[in-house]
C-alpha cells in the first residue's frame, strides 16, 4: 500500500512538472529540440516510474532504519546550504565542501572525502565552464575587485 501511495504522489508530481514545462518560454538563442524538451523528457521517466510502482508494487516493501532518514535529511540539508553559497561564495569552494562532506557521509574516510570534494570541484567547473560555456564565477567576486 505505501509503495502505491508514494507512486500516486510522484505521478501528482510528474504531472506538475510535465505542465510547468510547458510554460517554459523560448529564449534568444533556442535549442534546435526546444527548451521545454529536457523537462518534458524528465517529467516523462517519471510518470512511466510512478506508474510502475503504482501498478506493480512491492508486495512487502522494507523501510529503512530512522537513522538513514536523518542521513538522507542532512544531504538535503547540505545541498540546500550549498545551492544558497553559490552566488556569494562562487563555485569552488561550495562545490568541494559540499561535495567532501556528502563523501564522508557514504564513507567515513577524511581524507577520500577531501579529495574527492576538491576534484568533484574542479572537474564540474571545468565542465560547465569551459565545455558548456556556464557563467559561472570560480571564487568570489570580491576575491578581485
């Protein structure tokens, strides 16, 4: 019964999505698929998903211990925290430590963590810097004036 509860509300959910897509408004430079493709797409997985676990449920489904709920709190946490440091922090800095600190939450090793917190935040800048074209300010602006 709750895996067809949890389906319905990401059918509920899915279908918001799919519609606020749709209002999605076509920029200066459009896609040749159109802007409103990717969320559409998404929105479509996850109306096929939700209808699977609505028609095929689990027939014994296990929660997880209340320990792991407050895990998966704290990453939300985390990420919340990390996307308000953004602007006045610019992207290296939030990216590594939210990033090393969601990697000591997997696995309590601090120095893995670290470094994958560093390289998580280097290698996403260069991506979305440099082969994506992001705009996006490596460290605070006023860092340099």
């Amino acid at each position: 019964m709750t895996d067809r509860i949890f389906g319905l509300i990401i059918l509920v959910v899915a279908l918001a999505f799919v519609a606020s897509a749709t209002q999605i408004e076509i920029g200066f430079l459009p896609d040749p698929l159109g802007s409103k493709a990717f969320p559409m797409l998404v929105g479509g997985i996850a109306i096929v998903a939700a209808l699977v676990v609505v028609l095929r449920p689990d027939p014994e489904p296990g929660w997880p211990a209340l320990l792991t709920f407050g895990k998966l709190g704290f990453a939300a946490f985390v990420l919340v925290i990390f996307a308000y440091s953004l602007r006045p922090f610019g992207f290296l800095i939030p990216t590594a430590l939210a990033s090393g600190v969601l990697s000591y939450q997997i696995q309590q090793r601090p120095l893995p963590a670290a470094l994958t917190g560093v390289g998580m935040s280097v290698g996403l800048f260069v991506i979305f810097r440099f082969a994506l074209g992001l705009g996006l300010d490596a460290f605070p602006r006023s860092w340099f004036g």
